[in-house]
C-alpha cells in the first residue's frame, strides 16, 4: 500500500491504520462478540505482521484502557518506525464500564503528557480531542482544540484534530485544526459533506468505524471489499482505521484495501 498524504502536515499514512482498543479495554464496546485481550506475544506479533503489511499508523487512546502502556512497552526500541494517534478527553472507568469527559485547558494538558509518558515516546503525531457528541461543546465552550494547538507549538504533537459526531463539529474542527476523524460506512454516510470538506481545505481524514463495527452488511458477497471501494476512492480520506486483534483478519482487510486501491 502507497503511503498517501495526511493533509498539508507533511506526515504521510498508510490507507489502514491499526486500531487499538483491544489491545486494553473488553468493557463497555458495542461489537458483535466478546473477546478476550491479547497476551503480550500476540500483541507484539500483530504489531510485527501489521508493519510487515505496510502499516504505518497507530490508533490508540487513553479511553482505551490500557492500551497506551502496553504499546509503549511493545514500540520500545522502534518508536521511529510509527506514527501514533491518540486522544484526550474522554475517560474510561474500567471498574463501572463507563465513561466521562473533561475538556478543560488543564486535564487536556494532563491527558497529553500522561499519553507521552504511558507510550514512552517524546511526541505524539496525531491527537484527538474525544467528542461527547456535543462537539461544539468542547470546541466552543472549553477552547479544547485551542489546547491541543498550544502543545503542538511545545513541539509535543505534530498534528491536531477532532473525533467528531457532527458534521457542524467536523467543520468546524476542519477550519481549526488539521484533521477530523469522522464515521463512515456504508450504512451510514451522513458526515460525508465533512470529508469533502477536507478535501477541498487539505486537511487530514481519518475514518472510523469502517466496517461499522464488525457489523457491515450488503448486498455484495464482500462487504469488507465495497467497503474499502467506497472509502478509500474518495480522494478526501486519508486512513481508515480498523480494530481487530485477529492476524487474519488484519491480513484480510489490507488485501481488501488493496484491491481497492488498485481497481
């Protein structure tokens, strides 16, 4: 898979991206079936067969558990062959399987240097502000997005953005900031207007839910394949990112993104 750019930030990603939420957190997530973490091997040998495939990009977040330490000790020693993507504010309780979210100017900060420390690294590439659905909220009232933009002039980050349910939030997180992350799939195409805004602007596009959760559905015989035709041939999206633990399933889904690509 050709590396493609991620906006005007001069980072350039891979077409998929290798979500983590498995790696740390079983509680609280909406997929069609349980699962058990990953031991540190298996982690470490999908991490192996993921850079094998020609991924580049990391999605993690400190709502995922803890998914931030185990990747900061799995990444020891090869940090420079990642980009990593993480978040900030929103805050998962593992004992009650839920969650709550803190926007203000000091617990961003603190998320993003306790994102730092748990992954072992000096930057972070990519962060997200974690919306709570009222994007507007965290842009607008908490100034959370302004935060970020302050840790990225210190040099702690590369890249800005926002996870957002909104296509008024993805708009405007689009004009201040570099990036959106936003839901798209083929039972759900509502923030479309929000990438083809990005790609007029240039900025950078990563898609989450791609397979709608483990639950895409068609009328095609590869859903997985008509997916990845959809979003990967808008010249708006730079990554989509899938969460799986299965290295066959990891090796499935680049073959898809591939054929995609090369149709």
């Amino acid at each position: 898979m050709d590396l493609r750019d991620f906006g005007t930030t001069g980072l350039r990603v891979s077409p998929i991206a290798l979500g983590t939420v498995k790696f740390g957190r079983t509680a609280g997530l909406k997929l069609p079936k349980p699962f058990q973490l990953p031991s540190d091997a298996e982690a470490a040998s999908l991490l192996a067969l993921a850079a094998d495939l020609g991924i580049n990009l990391i999605d993690t977040a400190p709502a995922y558990g803890t998914s931030e330490e185990r990747l900061g000790a799995l990444l020891k020693g090869q940090r420079d062959k990642w980009l990593i993507c993480s978040k900030a504010g929103e805050e998962f309780d593992a004992a009650s399987g839920q969650s709550h979210y803190v926007f203000s100017r000091e617990h961003i900060t603190l998320s993003v240097e306790r994102s730092l420390k748990r992954l072992g690294t000096d930057r972070l590439d990519i962060v997200l502000i974690h919306s709570n659905g009222d994007d507007l909220d965290g842009i607008d009232r908490f100034g959370a997005l302004d935060t970020l933009e302050r840790l990225k002039a210190q040099g702690k980050i590369r890249a800005t953005g926002m996870s957002t349910k909104t296509i008024e939030g993805g708009l405007r997180a689009l004009a201040a900031s570099d990036c959106v992350m936003v839901t798209h799939n083929l039972a759900y195409q509502d923030e479309l207007p929000v990438i083809d805004a990005a790609a007029t602007s240039g900025k950078g596009v990563l898609i989450k839910k791609p397979l709608a959760s483990g639950h895409a559905v068609s009328q095609s015989d590869d859903p997985v394949a008509e997916s990845f035709r959809m979003i990967l041939g808008h010249r708006g999206v730079s990554s989509l990112v899938v969460g799986t633990i299965d290295p066959h399933h990891l090796a499935q889904n680049v073959e898809a993104a591939s054929r995609a690509l090369n149709a």
